[in-house]
C-alpha cells in the first residue's frame, strides 16, 4: 500500500502522481451518496413553507389569517396569555364589539304577491347549495391543553426547523389521553398549534405501535369534525394523516371500516375536486396538496388495509368508487 502511494517516475524521467481511476472515483461518490438519505420537509413544514409562499404572492393580505379571522372562519386568540382583558379596561370601540350580543328580530313574513311575473322579467338564479363551502373553525381541546401547559411538547428552535422537543419519550405516553388531543388540533389554522398538532401526531404515530388500535374508536370525533370544515388545507392534511394512521400498525384499517359512514361523505363531496390544467405541469404536486389525488389515495390504501368488507362499504358511500385490488 505503501509503495502504490509513492510518486513514479514515467520514461521520461519525470514525477508522476498515481491517481485513482475515473471508475474508481464515481463508484466511492456513489457510496457515499448512497449513505445520505434526502427527505424532504414533513407535512408540517410544508404547511409552513405553503404559508410563506402565499404571503409572497398575496401581498394584499387576501390570504392572511389575519383576513380569515376578521371573517369569522379562524377563531380569535386571547388578548394576552393570561385571558381576555375586561370590558372596562376596553378602548370604547372594542368595547362595542364586545357588549351584550342583541336579541335577533324576529323577520315577519314575505307578503305573499298576487300579481304575476311579468312576461319580460328574467327567472332568478337558484341558490347555491354550499356543500364545498368553508365552515368556522371554532377552538380545539389541543389549544387549551397547550395554553394552560399540559401537553409534554415544545418547539425545537435548532439551525433547522421543523422538529418538536418532546419532554417525555413517546412510547411511555397514555395514547388514550393524548393521542385524541393532538388528532383535534389537526383543525387549527395558527401556529404554533397546527405545527405541533401535526408534526406530534406524525411522531406518536411513527412510535405506537400496539397502542395505536384500541384508540381508533376515539379518533373518529376529531376526525370527522376537521374534514366537516370542508377547508381544502385541512382536509388534505387530515387525509395525510388517515393514511399515515392505517399504515402504523396491523389491523387498523379494518377498525375504520364500522366508522365509514362518518368519515366518507366528505370524501364523496371532494372526490372529483382536481386541478384542470389540460397539458401543463403542476410544479406543486410534491406538496401533495390536491384534494381528489389524495382522496383516492386514501380510498385505496382503506381497501387495501381494510379487509374482506372494505370495498363493499366504500361502495356503499361513495358509488363512484372503483375498486383497486378486485379485476
């Protein structure tokens, strides 16, 4: 080794350097590429990432949760951490929005017409039903557990974002207490609730083991609440999240299956819900954000999982299904 090491000396008489071969070089960088996993950001930190990018391309603030506040779709945080200041210490103008609510009048009824329509007159248009149309999102159980310091968690501030610091190890946490909180925070729309709901759901998730089946039962509540919002950030994040939860551990696909009339008629709702852009590409796929994709990826991954009765009960509820394993 020693003596392949040492300069040569070529005909000439001059030094030569023995240096590896081209092959020999690529196969060693490829070894050591091949030991150096790239992921990309979790779904957390692509929730952060799609934050800062709306923020750059809506300048107007038309997408700011400060403007979904003001609509009532976000609720409100309090005036300070220890509560909402009192009404007499309020400046007059919050004051008012803060008084008494007034007693809703009572509307009298239509007068009913006798004339007719006249003949010139175009039909009005009929209402729209509303079925995709956002819903309020009011307080979850994970924000009052955060706030008052019950929940063994707390954001990592490292050199690289997007990590939780856990107080305890996961595994010896009571799953039927925690494990329902954090899946009731996946509906929150403001950090930091919504990154540690989600990043900590990933991880007790990634962790459970056996412990994850017996709390399937207390999943559905929260579950069925966040995808009632019909919001198409928190629904593809809760269809994340079912498929993460199906794959965690055995038989837990088929203890989803008594609980498909809860959780898939907002999937029938959103199940045609894609991006049209005829022969363009959709830079954004990577972030897995298109609703119709990821229904009928969980859809599939449910009748893969779920056992004898999952594609009967499918079927059932969203009839346009078609089935991925029967031919």
């Amino acid at each position: 080794k020693v003596r392949d090491q040492l300069p040569q000396l070529d005909r000439s008489g001059k030094c030569v350097l023995a240096l590896p071969s081209t092959q020999a070089c690529c196969s060693s960088a490829m070894a050591g590429l091949g030991s150096f996993s790239a992921r990309g950001p979790s779904p957390a930190g692509t929730l952060l990432i799609e934050d800062a990018l709306k923020k750059i391309i809506y300048r107007d603030g038309s997408k700011s949760l400060q403007m979904e506040k003001q609509k009532g779709l976000v609720p409100k945080g309090n005036h300070s951490v220890f509560g909402d200041f009192p009404p007499d210490f309020m400046p007059p103008e919050k004051e008012k929005e803060l008084g008494e609510k007034k007693s809703p009048r009572l509307l009298a009824p239509p007068a009913i017409q006798t004339a007719r329509r006249r003949p010139n007159t175009a039909p009005s248009a009929p209402p729209k039903a509303g079925a995709t149309r956002r819903r309020p999102v009011n307080h979850s159980e994970f924000r009052r557990f955060y706030d008052r310091g019950d929940l063994p968690i707390q954001i990592h501030h490292g050199a690289v974002g997007g990590k939780i610091a856990w107080k305890v190890e996961i595994e010896k946490l009571d799953y039927h207490h925690y494990l329902p909180i954090f899946f009731d925070g996946l509906r929150e729309k403001e950090d930091p609730y919504r990154f540690l709901s989600v990043q900590g759901t990933y991880d007790m998730l990634d962790k459970g083991g056996t412990k994850i089946l017996p709390v399937v039962p207390q999943l559905i509540i929260p579950v069925k609440t966040a995808l009632n919002t019909r919001d198409p950030e928190t629904i593809s994040t809760m269809l994340k999240v079912l498929q993460a939860l199906v794959l965690s551990g055995e038989m837990v696909g088929e203890a989803l299956v008594p609980y498909y009339r809860q959780i898939l008629p907002v999937f029938n709702i959103f199940k045609n819900k894609n991006l049209n852009i005829g022969d363009a590409i959709d830079y954004s796929q990577r972030k897995r954000m298109n609703i119709g994709d990821l229904i009928a990826e969980t859809l599939e991954i449910f009748e893969v999982h779920g056992g004898e009765d999952a594609f009967i009960n499918i079927k059932y509820m969203i009839p346009t299904y078609e089935s991925c394993v029967l031919t």
